[in-house]
C-alpha cells in the first residue's frame, strides 16, 4: 500500500460520467480516492451515501471525491441513479489502478485468507503527493473522520456515525366497520 509522501500513481478510469477521468485533472486541488469492493452491498453502499451525504462539505473544502471498484461503468451508473450519489465512480475493470494504490490483495474474510479489492481511501494534496492513507477502513463514520483530517483535524476524534438504511414506511391499517363501532363502545365504558 502507498504510504503517505509518496507520488500517488497516475490513472485513466472511464466513469459513470460518460468519460474517463484521470487524476492529473485534478492538479492544484485535493483529492479523495477511495476503493470499495463492489456496488450495490450493504458496507459499500453505506459509505458511498455517507460521502454523497457529505459532498457540500468536501466541496466547501474544494476537494473532490472520487469511488473506484472493479465494476463496469453501466453498474456504477444504476447504482449512482437508485442512491442519487453525487460523485463520480470509477471503473478500474482490471485492477491495475487497485493495485498501484495497494488497494487490492490479500485479506481476511469470515476467516479465511482471499484476494480482494482492501477497503482503502487516499487523500491526495495539491502536489500529487499522498497526504493520508486510510488502510482497512471501516465503513460507519468513515467520511467523518476523511473530513476532519482534511479539516487539519485527527481521524481518531470523528465520532463515528452509523448510516441507518432507509426505512420502509407502513401503510395505515385499515379498520372495518365492525371494529370501529367496537372501539367507540369501548371508549364510552
């Protein structure tokens, strides 16, 4: 994995903005790269909302997020429209860009040693260079503690927040007739 100093690796990604995005667009001005193992999933959808929740603060600090996974470009399209996520994702189909960043190898999952994309988030400065890494993220509270370093903060003081699923609302039950006379009766006791 990229240490913290060091030059970030140059890409080409084509995203789910109908073009390819590479990091030298981005010189002058932060950055924040973060690799996520797949669309669509409960960890992985979690944080790409708690990004999206927070982009007018990343945009208050000028610093433009970007999400990478291996997934295609038309699955990174239908996961930005059913979240409404408003920030470009990446599609590194081979993996190259993955494994430049050390972003994908071997991990630990339910026990058992395999290789995968290692939930990881770079922010790059204005130079290019790498200003923090965040290894093996975990995902609630995540996007607060990439805020408070860009803040000046520490990581470790961003009180994580859990991203609670959206919630179905019910329909109001229906009562008969019969019931509702009940009811009245009920209450004049």
């Amino acid at each position: 994995m990229l240490k913290e100093g060091q030059k970030a690796p140059r890409f080409a990604l084509p995203s789910d903005g109908a073009r390819d995005v590479r990091l030298e667009d981005f010189a002058g001005k932060r950055v924040v790269i973060y690799f996520y193992p797949r669309d669509n999933t409960p960890g992985c959808t979690r944080q790409a909302q708690a990004f999206s929740a927070a982009s007018r603060d990343f945009a208050k600090l000028g610093v433009t997020v970007l999400g990478v996974s291996k997934d295609s470009v038309a699955s990174h399209c239908g996961f930005r429209d059913k979240y409404a996520l408003s920030f470009p994702l990446l599609s590194d189909a081979d993996l190259s860009v993955h494994k430049a960043f050390g972003a994908y190898g071997e991990k630990n999952m339910y026990g058992k040693k395999v290789m995968g994309t290692i939930r990881s988030t770079f922010v790059v400065g204005p130079d290019g260079k790498i200003v923090k890494v965040f290894p093996s993220v975990k995902v609630d509270g995540h996007a607060d503690a990439v805020l408070a370093v860009l803040r000046g903060g520490d990581a470790k003081t961003a009180a994580p927040k859990k991203t609670a699923p959206a919630k179905k609302t019910a329909a109001p039950k229906k009562t008969t007739p019969a019931k509702k006379t009940a009811a009245k009766s009920a209450r004049k006791r």
